[in-house]
C-alpha cells in the first residue's frame, strides 16, 4: 500500500511559519502594553526590577518622565506660537490666565492639538482676554478626533442679520416647504456629510456642548432691506423671492461660538459655492462683489 503523502499548497502554510510571519507585522496586545509601561516607568511588575530600584526610586524617575514629556509639550507650544507671529501689537496678558493656560497645555501631546493651542496663546498676547478658562477647559477635554469635528463645523460657520452669533446653517424653509441640507434626494440641496459633518458629528458637538441641541428657524425674512449673511469673511445679502421665507439652523453655544473666533476664517469653498446655489432657488443673493444671482426655482 502506497503512503499517502501530505501536500501542502501555497495557501495552506504550516501554522508555526504562519505565526512567524505574522509576527513581522503585528504587535501582540500584551507587548504593545509593556512598552506603553516601559514608557510610563510602570514595567515593575511586569519583569523583576534591580534591588536597587525601590518603590520611592520607581516613582520619582516616573516624576522625572512626567515633567520633562510637560516641558517639552509647552516647549513645542511656544515654539509653534512664536512662528505664527508676524509682528502684531501686542498686549500684557494675565498673569493668572498665563498660569491656568500653562498648566492645561502642558498635557497636550498631540502636534495638531498643540497647534490650535499656539493659536490660542498668541491670539490671548495680541488680545488679551479673549479666550475664557472655560474655553479652555472644554479644549483641554476634547480628544483630537473631536476636535477635528469641531473645526471641520466651525469652516461653515456663519451669522446673519443683526445677530453675530455663530450659526451652522441647513436650508430654508419656504411657503410651507422644508428645504434641508440633510434630504436625501433633490440635487439642489447641500449635504453636510460631504464635508464630513453628518449628522452623528452634530451629535457629538451637542454632546460637548459645543452645538444647542434645537434646530431653529428665523423669523421671516423680509423684502426689504436685504438680511446680511457672513459666512468666514466673505459678506453678503439676500432677499427673498416669496413671503414667508426663513432660514433653518443649529446656533453654537457661547462656548463654541468662542472657539470659531479663534479658529479665524477658514472657509470651505465647496460648501460656499453650494450654500450660494442652494439659496439661489429661492432668494436673490448679493456677494462680496455684488453679483446678483436670481436663479428662479
């Protein structure tokens, strides 16, 4: 009797090759925690430590760690502030503000969050008091990813009539008809999704207490003047084309609205270019120079 021989194919590699190769790529859980612990002078249990390394030596050199990683962050946060300064008159900023400011921004560790806090330290030695402790405290809280979000709403951002509070405007609604940014068919309407806001986002702000949590509607907008609209710099005016035209929006909180001013205009073309079409339908739109776009609906 012939002996069956085992053949393996080119799929079908031995389990101890494959697991060696997957070694080359993937760090297991428990090796990625002990070099977290490494890093954090927290390894002691995790491997026998020397006679000499006593409890009170294990947690003075993890002091030692704590502070020089703090230095360096308000180091680097000094460093990017200092670069985007050009030369603006400057004020004298609280001596308790300073103090409150360097003892958040010493745990920033991210490069982009220490950017945005850069800003805000030179935005507060041109203007002094012009961010609160509040604001700070909700940035300090925010993870990056929220963060992001945040300044991805903040872009749309804009005020319009005698009110300058921020506002992240949705449509219109006309003559008993709801336009939203948020419908899914009509391809006149704007989509926040595609500027990476969905609706989850606007969740997610509310829940920072960075966005109220109504969507509101303004009061009929009338022929006659024409309402003012800002939107990061650009102004313009529209006047509507039938009675009982409004805008539908989300307002900032006071919190939020304080964090665009100091994110400055950055605007999103795209989502301008679409805003201006959208309102087009139903309104005459003046722009910064004073095009008039009356598309009829």
């Amino acid at each position: 009797m012939n002996s069956q021989q085992s053949v393996i194919t080119k799929d079908e590699q031995p389990k101890e090759q494959q697991t060696h190769k997957k070694e080359h790529y993937v760090v297991s859980s428990a090796r990625r925690l002990k070099e977290i612990a490494l890093k954090q002078g927290l390894a002691a249990k995790l491997h026998p430590p020397k006679p000499e390394e006593t409890l009170l030596k294990r947690a003075l050199y993890r002091e030692k760690l704590l502070r020089e990683q703090q230095q360096q962050n308000l180091e680097q946060i000094i460093k990017f502030a200092h670069d985007y300064c050009k030369d603006e008159t400057a004020g004298d900023p609280d001596p308790d503000w300073l103090h409150r400011f360097f003892e958040m921004a010493k745990d920033i560790h991210d490069p982009s969050m220490q950017r945005l806090w850069s800003q805000i330290f030179k935005q507060e030695v041109i203007t002094p008091g012009s961010t609160s402790m509040k604001a700070l405290k909700v940035l300090k809280d925010m993870t990056q990813r929220e963060a992001q979000t945040f300044q991805r709403a903040a872009s749309l951002a804009c005020s319009f009539g005698q009110d300058n509070s921020k506002k992240l405007l949705l449509g219109y609604k006309c003559a008993g008809t709801l336009f939203n940014f948020y419908k899914a068919d009509g391809p006149q309407l704007v989509h926040l999704g595609n500027y990476k806001l969905p609706y989850s986002s606007l969740l997610l702000l509310i829940e920072l207490g960075l966005l109220l949590g109504t969507e509101l509607e303004s009061g009929e907008i009338e022929f006659e003047p024409a309402l003012p609209l800002q939107y990061q710099g650009k102004q313009l005016a529209i006047k509507p084309m039938q009675k009982g035209s409004r805008l539908v929006y989300y307002r900032f909180s006071p919190t939020g609205a304080e964090l665009c001013k100091l994110l400055g205009n950055k605007p999103n073309e795209s989502y301008y270019d679409n805003v201006i079409a959208l309102l087009s339908q139903k309104f005459i739109v003046e722009t910064d120079v004073k095009k008039s776009i009356s598309t009829m609906a």
